[in-house]
C-alpha cells in the first residue's frame, strides 16, 4: 500500500486491512515521502500489528511506491489498496479463496464507488461484474478491458513474475498499462460479482485525486500515454485484443477528454489533437466503423486534426446526447452542427445512423399466478414517440429439449423521457406469461427458455434476446406446481427462465446455543452431502456435514405450491406435496449444523465501524452430493424466517427472491416485512428480532443517491421518527406540506443520530407486496429492489 499525505483517509483504511477476515496477510506499507503526519499513522498500526511492516523512501510516485511493496512482499499472492480506499471485511479471502478453488491466474471483483452519502455501483464495472464468471479469460470475455484498476485484483505471484509485470513510474494511470496486459497473458482469470473494493469519490472542499484532474494538460497527456502503452502492448500478443482495446477507450476512458472540448481553452484543445492523431494513427479503420455516430464524426475529425470543427461537434452532441436523425437517400444519416455527409474529413458512411434495439427490463413480478415483466424496449435511432411506433413481438424460445416456442401477449406503455433527441415516450413494455405453457403435453421437463423480441416496424436489425440493462431488477422464482420451479435468472446474452425439479430443499432453520441448524428433504438420500455457503455463486466459503434421518412420506415431504395470495396453477392449497405418479412414499429427511461462530467470523464485525452503509454478510445456501453435484437449496412454501440476536448481531436465515435460503448476519435492527400505501402515507413496519437490547430511538433515512456526478449538489437527507413497540412501523408522507420531494431516495435506518445509516433490508414478504405502479395523490410511487437494498422513486405525471 503506498502511502503520500493521505491522513484524512489513512485511519479507515488501515481498519479495513486489520478487519480482514483472511489473516495470513503480509502488509508492507510503502511510505513515499509523506509530508504530514501520515507515517507516524502507519507506524502506530506497525507496533500495534505484527502483519504491518512500513517502508520510508524519497518521493518518487504511485507506481515506484507500489514497486518496492511488490520487492518487499513475500506471499503467495499480490494485491494493492490505494491508501485512500476501503476493503470490505471479506475481500481478500474471497478472492484468494476462488483463486485455490480454480487455480487462476488472477480473481477481480467488484468495485462500490465509496462517497458521503454511501456506496453505488462502478459504472466501470457494472458491466464487467455482473455476474460470477470463473475460469474465463479477455478472448471470452472482451468487455474485461474495461475493468483497468489494480486494486481489485488478487494476483498469482508466479503469474506476476513469469511475465514480469510491473508499474510504469513517473507517470499518472499506472493501473492501465499493466491490468490490460494482464488480461491478454493469462490463461484463466476468476470475476466475481461482489463488490470487494470500495473506491473513495473525493468530493467538494477535499483534494481532488488523480481522476478527478481531467481538466488538467498533464491529466490528459499521462491518460493517452496509458492508453497507448496498453494498446501497443496489445499488439504485441493478438491484433484482435487491440482493436476490441481501441474500441473501449475511444468510447470510455479517452471519450472523457474530448467531452471537455468546449469548455477549456486553446493549449489544452491543441495538445488534445496532437494526441489523439497521433493515437487514432494506429487505430484500424473498421473499429472506427463500429462506434455510433457522434463519436465515428468526432473521431475521425480528430484523427484529421480538424479542430474548429470537432469542437462545434462535441458541442452540439457530447454527454451521451443524440443528435437529430434525418433521411437520405434511402439511409439514415445524423445531422451534425457545421458538417454535412459530403465533408471532407469524414465520409458520408460516417454519418450513418446507429441502429438496433435498445432493451431493459426493470421489474419481474409473479401476480395471479403469472409472471409479469415490465421494461422499455425501443429502435436506438427512431425511438418510439406513439404508442403505434412501439409495435413489438415478444416470445420465448426452448433452448433445451423440444425447442418449442411461446408467444406472449405484451402492451405498450408511456414511460418518463430523459433528455434526448430520440422521443421514446412509449417505449414502455409489459408483458406476462402463463407458466402453464412452459409444461409439455407429457408433463413438466427440466429446461431453459430464453426471452426474445422483435421491434416489427424498425428500419435495422429487428429482433434480439431481451437484455436486463444497467439496473439490476430482483428475479423471484416461484413453485408453480407439485415439485416444480420456474427461476427468473440472467445471462451474458439476456433474460432466461429456467424449470427445475429441485432434488433437494429446505423446510426450516432455527438456533440452538451456539449452532444453527437447516433441516430439510431430499429426493434421494444425501450420504456423504455436505451443505455449501458461498458469498458468491459458485465460490465455495464453507461445506459442513449432512446429517441423514428418516424416510418421509410424500404428504411430508415437499414444497410445491405457491403462497395464498399467488396460488399457482392447479395448485391452491399453501405447500402441496410431490406426489410421485405411483403414490409411494418418497424423500429422506436431513439436517446439517453451521456454528454461528463461523458466521460472525465471516461477517468481519471490525470493518463495520468504516463502511458508509455496509448491512453484514450474506451466503447462498447449497446441497452438494457425494458424487460432486450440487445444487442450490430452495425453501417450501410455508417457510417461516428466522431471526435471533446473538450477541453484538442478528443472524437471519430467509429466502432470497429466487427462494434459494441464504444466511445474513446483520447489525441488530429493523427489518421490513410489509408494506402499505393508504390515504397519501407509505407504510412500513416489521418484527424487531428477539433479544434486541433496549432501543427506541429508531430513525428511518431517506438518502438522495449520489448520481455520476460526484459534485452534484444533493438535497439532505430526510429523517422520520419510527414507532417502536414489539415491533416497528414508520408512516413516509406522499402529500401535502411535509410529503416527500420528488425524485429517488435510499432507505435507510439508524438508531439515534450518532450512528451511521444502515441499509434498511426488506424480507421476501415485503419485496413481494411492493406496491408497483401505485400512485397517491396524483404522485407516481415505485420502491425499485437492487441487490439486498431498496430505491423509493416519487415522481408526478
């Protein structure tokens, strides 16, 4: 960790490392020449810790500091925190633990932009993490060029020095030249969804970091000199990795320098175009093609160093914005400030318009026994102004089996327009399906379906898989007959479903002393399974012994069935049993005990006191047999939550949105298991967990999240008293003097106004009784699920 005037940060940061919950840590601190009190910080948390150890040298830069760590280390494996960021408590052993499981070359994890007001989602990373992916590599996974920070990497030291990689010095953006490398030589690498790295946003009054100077020369000149070395490097090993590499920065990391154009003066515009001619001087005609339109003008008037005319562009387009579409020709050409199709410095095909579908799906949501979607979907250049441009055919496909297909009946619907010059006010889509039809004419199979649609009046490509888009929609499963699950669930390619016959489920939990315990029935009987917890699919944290019972009938044994409010299909009743065809008994009962030690252990109690937001741990629960098969554990229906405190936290075994049980170890708190909307006020309220100490000064904390724009000027945060008794409730006004302002508000909890806001979590019961599309008082009201938090959104018509 290299250390340089950074005492404001240093404190929080080293509290992370020392709350790791992998120990075998060697910690050497580079100290590069700090001239305030930031190494007497480090050397205090050196005779306090025996895993610290502190190197003083002469200034010489990020690059040189991280150097000689990387001399002085002496483990198995490297990584490297920036001295004012934050690991949460279980970074480093996640991702050393998928490197033993895989036998990688490298893990990356996610990244959480860490700001006064909580953590958000990398937008870097939102693409490249969405999902666990291990044992992949950059030729199978071309958007990892993206992810160009060091810091949430865990490398193989014999990976490191094979390929002797190391950090150029002397300049700024040292990650870039060695991450994307990186990805090009190794063989295998391991992405894991969840966050493990929280990059701090410095924001106003505070000295800006490195990333933050993008208005400076030297900024700019040290960001296209990364972004070379990385491209050159890449040319060196495979001349499709370089051009999928020049694709992303002229879209990302150097798009972001020729946006500023209008705003800075003359000798920054000119040592703009002496880079970026001399960059785009490398870079292959057809990865220009393949950018949109705004930036395939701007782009090649760079490379012709047409200045006066790139700026009016940039101007006129920059910041994501469309310009107009108009016909030519038969074509669709964009109407550009200054430029006409027949300019000299770009092509008429330049101009061309960009076409295909643009989907995102916001909500899945089982109603009347059926799943209803909800989304926008939309031609990129036409947009959808009328509900009679929007004309769409949706269906889905069996990839598996039969290979049949299903038409599903959709609506269109009008949706908020954010500022562009493409009107897709109706883009707006709700669609539903009657699971019924997934089942063949011989029964239910075991199968995968994945969602496709078709824009029937669009000039370009007509019809894709539906994407999921940036927003993370929860994807609840359902049993929807005897022994049978339909699963919502994403993939590289878009939104699937699948149809499981689970072999094993869970039908209850509880804690006795210091154990808990998970009982539940199995089709076959599970000698030598064990039960998995994994922090992230398919990552393995801890396995413990299956202890088998005793034979169960078939009225004892199963989950099929749906809730009583959302019977399924032929199924009324609340947990129905498998009924095999011949009526015999079926199933074997099992337990299976994890100490609760092991779960605090795990949740890393130390790192709380640091992390903006932070809500504990979290593990999915799975059945692996002796043979190696495993498979995700779901509840029964009729499965009751269970909750105790146990000493400072709360561990919590409930069901996650797609019902497979999952463990949480929480500060002690409230928990939302309901949710109302009457007479203009939204409602909450839930249990308070069993032995929670003393407490009635409960807050509830509506949070304005902060945006892309760190230097946004955010409205406080709103505080409401809660009403605690044996349980809680708090009463969120929707109208009148004291309503609640328009726009997105986290929900959070604390209890006085000395403690740090915790994410206020949601059980299963209430994220599915969130009143979509209600609206109160001529107000729109959704409460948007992502991940284990949820997002009210007020708007008005």
């Amino acid at each position: 960790m290299p250390i340089y005037n950074v005492s404001s940060y240093l404190v929080d940061c080293l509290d992370s490392i020392a709350g790791q919950t992998y120990p075998d840590l060697d910690v050497v601190l580079v100290d590069d020449g700090s001239t305030d009190d930031s190494g007497e910080i480090a050397e205090r948390y050196v005779a306090a810790n025996n895993r610290f150890r502190l190197i003083r040298q002469e200034n010489r830069g990020l690059g040189a500091a991280r150097n000689t760590g990387i001399d002085a280390a002496a483990g198995e494996y490297l990584t490297f925190v920036d001295s004012d960021d934050l690991l949460p408590p279980y970074a480093l052993e996640l991702l050393v633990g998928v490197l033993e499981q895989t036998g990688s070359d490298f893990a990356s994890g996610n990244v959480a932009l860490l700001t006064s007001r909580g953590l958000r989602q990398s937008p870097l990373h939102r693409g490249t993490h969405r999902f666990t992916v291990l044992r992949t590599n950059l030729r199978s996974r071309r958007n990892l060029v993206y992810d160009r920070l060091a810091c949430n990497k865990v490398f193989r030291r014999s990976f490191w020095d094979k390929h002797g990689l190391r950090f150029p010095e002397g300049v700024r953006y040292e990650d870039i030249p060695l991450t994307v490398p990186a990805y090009a030589l190794a063989d295998a690498v391991d992405v894991v969804d969840l966050p493990v790295y929280y990059w701090r946003q410095r924001e106003p009054g505070a000295e800006l970091s490195i990333t933050q100077r993008q208005h400076e020369v030297r900024n700019l000149v040290d960001r296209f000199a990364a972004v070379d070395s990385a491209s050159r490097s890449l040319a060196a090993l495979d001349g499709k990795l370089k051009d999928w590499y020049d694709e992303t920065t002229l879209v990302n990391d150097l798009r972001i320098f020729l946006d500023l154009l209008p705003d800075v003066d003359q000798r920054y515009r000119e040592a703009f175009i002496d880079l970026a001619a001399d960059f785009l001087s490398r870079v292959d005609e057809r990865v220009l093609d393949r950018l949109v339109a705004r930036l395939r003008v701007a782009w090649r008037l760079a490379r012709v160093r047409a200045l006066p005319e790139l700026v009016a562009v940039v101007a006129a387009s920059r910041l994501g914005a469309t310009p107009p579409v108009v016909r030519r020709g038969g074509g669709r050409y964009v109407q550009l400030p200054l430029l006409d199709a027949g300019h000299p410095a770009a092509p008429r095909e330049a101009f061309q318009a960009e076409s295909g579908i643009r989907t995102e799906v916001h909500e899945l949501r089982w109603v009347d026994g059926r799943l209803h979607l909800r989304g926008l979907a939309y031609d990129a250049a036409r947009g959808a102004a009328q509900p009679w441009a929007a004309a769409r055919v949706f269906w889905l496909r069996e990839i598996t089996g039969k290979r049949r297909v299903l038409r599903l009946p959709s609506r269109p619907r009008r949706v908020a327009q954010a500022p562009s010059s493409v009107p897709y006010g109706w883009s707006g889509f709700s669609a539903a399906l009657d699971p019924r039809r997934l089942r063949s004419r011989d029964g239910w199979r075991d199968g995968e379906w994945v969602f496709n649609i078709a824009l029937v009046n669009s000039g370009g490509p007509h019809r894709r898989t539906l994407g999921l888009g940036d927003f993370r929609p929860a994807l609840p499963a359902r049993w929807v007959d005897d022994g049978v699950r339909i699963v919502p669930f994403p993939d590289r390619s878009g939104l699937r479903l699948r149809v499981e016959r689970p072999r094993a489920w869970v039908t209850g939990t509880w804690i006795e002393g210091g154990t808990l315990l998970v009982a539940g029935r199995a089709l076959t009987s599970p000698v030598g399974a064990t039960i998995q917890l994994a922090r992230s699919a398919g990552v393995l944290w801890r396995a413990y012994p299956v202890e088998v019972s005793t034979p169960a009938t078939a009225s004892e044994v199963a989950p099929g069935g749906r809730s009583a409010e959302d019977p399924g299909p032929g199924d009324p009743s609340l947990g129905a049993a498998i009924t095999p065809e011949d009526g015999s008994a079926v199933g074997v009962a099992w337990t299976a005990r994890v100490p609760v030690a092991d779960l605090v252990a795990g949740a890393g109690l130390a790192g709380w006191s640091v992390l903006v937001g932070e809500v504990g741990a979290s593990w999915r629960v799975a059945l692996t047999e002796a043979d190696g098969k495993t498979w995700e554990l779901p509840v029964r229906v009729g499965y009751t939550t269970s909750r105790q405190v146990v000493g400072e936290v709360e561990v919590v075994a409930q069901p996650a949105d797609d019902e497979v049980l999952s463990l949480r170890v929480l500060p002690p708190g409230p928990v939302a298991s309901a949710v109302e909307l009457a007479d203009g006020m939204l409602s909450l309220r839930g249990e308070l967990p069993s032995g929670l100490p003393g407490r009635g000064d409960l807050r509830i904390v509506l949070r304005r999240p902060v945006g892309a724009d760190p230097f946004e000027v955010l409205p406080p945060d709103i505080e409401l008293p809660g009403e605690v008794s044996a349980g809680w409730r708090v009463r969120i006004p929707l109208s009148g003097a004291t309503a609640v302002p328009d726009g997105d508000w986290l929900l959070l909890y604390r209890w006085g106004p000395d403690q740090e806001p915790f994410d206020l979590p949601f059980d299963i019961a209430a994220r599915r009784s969130l009143p979509r599309d209600a609206s109160s008082g001529g107000r729109r009201l959704e409460l948007l699920p992502e991940r284990d938090r949820e997002t009210l959104r007020l708007s008005t018509p």
